[in-house]
C-alpha cells in the first residue's frame, strides 16, 4: 500500500459550518414516527374517555326519556369501544414487534442494519 493511501485512510474529517445539522434520515424519521404516534394514541384515549363521561352525564340527565336514553347509551357503547380498539391496536402492535423480535416497533434504523442495508 502506498504512502499517500495510509495516510488518506488514518484521516478523518469533520465538516463545520452554519446550516442544518448532519443526521441519520432514518433515525429522525423513527423519532418523528415515534412521538407522532404516542401523541396520537393519548389524544384517542382522552378523546374517549371523555365521550364516556360526557355520554355518563347525558345517560344520567336524561330523565328516563326514552330517545335519549337510546341515543346516550349508542355514544356511550361507541366510546367505549373506540377505547377498547385503541388499547388492543396498541397493545397487539407491542406483541407482535415482541414476537418478530423487534424491541422497539419504530426502531427503522436498527432494522435497516439488520437487513444489511
């Protein structure tokens, strides 16, 4: 091997200078993908819940009118079961990743890797 090549492969550089940081596309994306669908799961979970209270409040005023029990207790049914499909998707989502062998769903840069990519 000659000199200059020795040389040129015990250098590393840094480049420095204004403007957006250098990162891994992947593991910004994974970061994005991660809080996007955290923040999203806690919005559907405080959006049901508070249709079951609200739907609770309206079961409760209604007054024993008929119609309005009927419409209630179909709001409070469709609360409830938004909850119930929004804690089993993500519960089911956490299963699977285990079972694949993967820790962490949103982890797309480690799976990059391990796909040789």
């Amino acid at each position: 091997m000659a000199p200059n090549q020795l040389l040129a492969a015990n250098q590393t550089y840094q480049l420095t200078g204004p403007g957006i940081p250098v990162t891994n596309a992947t593991t910004q994306f994974e970061t994005y993908a991660g809080q996007l669908v955290g923040a999203l799961t806690i919005v559907a979970v405080l959006f049901f819940v508070a249709q079951i209270i609200f739907a609770g409040y309206a079961f409760i005023s209604s007054q024993g009118d008929e119609k309005a029990m009927k419409t209630t207790r179909k709001r409070l049914t469709e609360a409830v079961l938004g909850l119930t499909v929004v804690v089993i998707a993500v519960g089911l989502g956490s299963l699977l990743a285990m079972l694949l062998g993967i820790p962490n769903v949103l982890d797309i840069n480690s799976m990059f890797v391990k796909m040789g990519l």
